[in-house]
C-alpha cells in the first residue's frame, strides 16, 4: 500500500528530467532536472547536481545546484556553496552563503527607519 | 538508491524521463518515459503514456503503457488504455479497459 498518506516523499533522482509543470503540496528533493515550472506549498531542496530551468514558488528553497530562473519564496531562500542560480530572488529572508554564485536580484521587504523612508518616497 | 518518488500531493504536467526507478503517489498528466521500472502506487494517477520496461499498477492509469518486459495490473488497480508488452499480467479485482497487444 501507499505506507503513512501525509508524509510521501517527492525525490526527482540524478537521471531523471522533469519538464513541465510541477504543483503540490509536498516537500521536494531535486537531485535531477526539472524544466517548466515549480509551484509547492511546502520545503524545496535543490541538490548538489540538481538542475533546475524553471521559476520558482515555494515555502522555503535549499539551493545547491543549479537555477535559471526567479525564485519567490513565502519564508526563505538559502543559496549555499557551490550552488549557482541566475535569475531575481523575492522572499522575505534571503541568504547567500559564502562560495555560492549568484546573478540577479535580491527582493526583501526592507523596513527603513522613517526619515531615511520619506527621503526614499520622494 | 530508490530512484524517483512523486509525491502524493504533487503535480506533474508534462514529461518526465530518465533512467532510474520511479513510483507515482501523485499525479502525472503527459507523458512517462524511463528505462527503469514504472509503479503506480495505490494513490497515484497517471493521465498519461508510459513507456518502460516493467509496469506495475496498483492505482489509476488512463493511458497506453507500452512495457518491453512486462505489464502488472494488480488487484484494485484501474487502468483504461491499450497495453503492449511480451508479457501481460491481470490479477484478479484490477479494473481494466482496452486492448492487450502481446506481440507475436
């Protein structure tokens, strides 16, 4: 049978590719390739050799290997060691980790102090 | 290593291939094709062909499936498609429309 219904793994292994899109509400761990797109509510790891060409819209984002495309997270984005990602990053807490490769843009909700703020909205 | 797990809540429209093993718990609309075994779990909807060497069902196939080695519709699996494989397998309560080709 199925074995425990609410915690069923998704693992896309080394040899595998995805392409098109991908919707859920499971964690997921991408060790293979994915083209298209990813929308989970849940935890993304992209592993190392992980390849990922699609956009991005997850609760959180591991990132070890590879992206081409614009991550939006709910939580989190961690890009780590050795990973590379091209594209824009919006989420409310990003982190670049020392070694990793990074071209894009970084969207956070940045809270300036007031005067700095309403010099800013001029 | 286990190969590839598609979640229960998880998606997939499109392709997906490769060379390792894969289990379906969620939903695949498009198209299979590995060189691996394929099984459906209980749970898990295929709206698509599937082309591997082994085929095992236990859930809900709507599809062809051809298998260059085998076929397995097990008990309570539900599949509506054509099947093309050397060898064939319905086990008795699996739910099954559409034609087998076992060549020859």
């Amino acid at each position: 049978m199925a074995g425990t219904m609410n915690t069923t793994p998704c693992f896309i292994g080394p040899r595998m590719t995805v392409r098109g899109a991908l919707l859920g509400e499971d964690d997921l761990v991408v060790e293979g390739r994915v083209e298209g797109s990813i929308a989970i509510a849940g935890h993304l790891v992209i592993a190392e050799g992980g390849v990922v060409e699609s956009d991005i819209e997850v609760e959180s984002v591991d990132i070890r290997g590879q992206v081409v495309g614009d991550v939006i997270a709910s939580s989190s984005v961690t890009i780590h060691p050795g990973a590379q990602v091209h594209g824009n990053v919006r989420a409310p807490r990003v982190v670049i980790e020392d070694g990793a490769h990074f071209k894009g843009s970084v969207e956070m909700d940045v809270e300036l102090p007031e005067g700095l703020a309403r010099v800013r909205a001029r | 290593m286990a190969g590839t797990v598609i979640g229960r809540t998880i998606v997939i429209d499109g392709e997906l291939a490769g060379d390792e093993a894969l289990v379906v718990h969620g939903t695949i609309k498009g198209k299979i094709e590995v060189r691996q075994r394929v099984e459906v779990a209980a749970d898990g909807v295929v709206e698509a062909v599937i082309a591997a060497p082994q085929v095992t069902v236990h859930g809900t196939v709507v599809g062809d499936i051809f298998a260059s080695e085998r076929a397995d519709l097990r008990p309570e699996s539900q599949v509506i498609g054509n099947i093309r494989a050397p060898r064939v397998l319905i086990a008795d309560g699996a739910a099954f429309k559409g034609s087998v080709d076992m060549g020859g």
